[in-house]
C-alpha cells in the first residue's frame, strides 16, 4: 500500500479513484504522564511520554484508514490529511483522511519521443 500526501506518484498512475477514506483513534491522558508532564512544563524540554502516546496514536489511526481503502479494493492513498482535535478534558483525537486509489505503472516511454 502507498500512501502519501501529494496526488500524484512519480512512475505510476491512478486507474480507478475509490473515494475517501479514514481512519481515527480518541485518546485519553494518563495520570501518571500528566504528572511527568506538568514537571517538565516546569523546567523545561520534550515531554516524551506524550510524544510517544501521539506517534502510536497516529500510527492507529493510519493503520485503520489502510484497512478501509483495503476493504475498498485500493492499492493507495492520495492526498493524505492529518487532523488533531481536543475533544474533552484530557481527550485528544487523531484523524487521517485521503483518497483511495487504484495505482498502476505508468508504460514505459518509447526511445524518441
């Protein structure tokens, strides 16, 4: 599966365009990492452990609009979004989004022309 964030692919073409497609993850924070986290807020730096819970969060929610554009018969995905939102206290959402495609090798050029 291919999946970028531009509308074209260098090589190949889309054959067939079957639609949007997504997928998302809703995450809460945890207690013990809202501590850690305060305490860095403090002094200063990366908050690892909120790094980490949004790269697994991102990973899901790719995870799952791949399967979606499975499901669909797709070989790709163009035009991939990304989209966070605050949906309660403590709640974040991950949201991908793109379009689903067939992709096929473009036919090689003829020499000459």
């Amino acid at each position: 599966m291919i999946v970028v964030t531009v509308s074209e692919i260098a090589g190949k073409r889309v054959k067939r365009t079957l639609g949007l497609v997504r997928g998302n993850t809703v995450r809460a924070s945890h207690a013990g990492k809202d501590l850690l986290a305060a305490f860095r807020n403090l002094v200063g730096g990366e908050v690892h452990e909120y790094t980490k819970l949004m790269a697994e969060s991102r990973e899901h929610a790719l995870d799952r609009m791949v399967e979606e554009a499975q499901s669909l018969g797709a070989n790709g995905v163009i035009g991939l979004r990304v989209t966070t939102a605050e949906i309660g206290s403590g709640l974040a959402e991950i949201m991908v989004y793109g379009t689903a495609v067939v992709l096929e090798d473009d036919p090689p050029e003829q020499e000459g022309t």
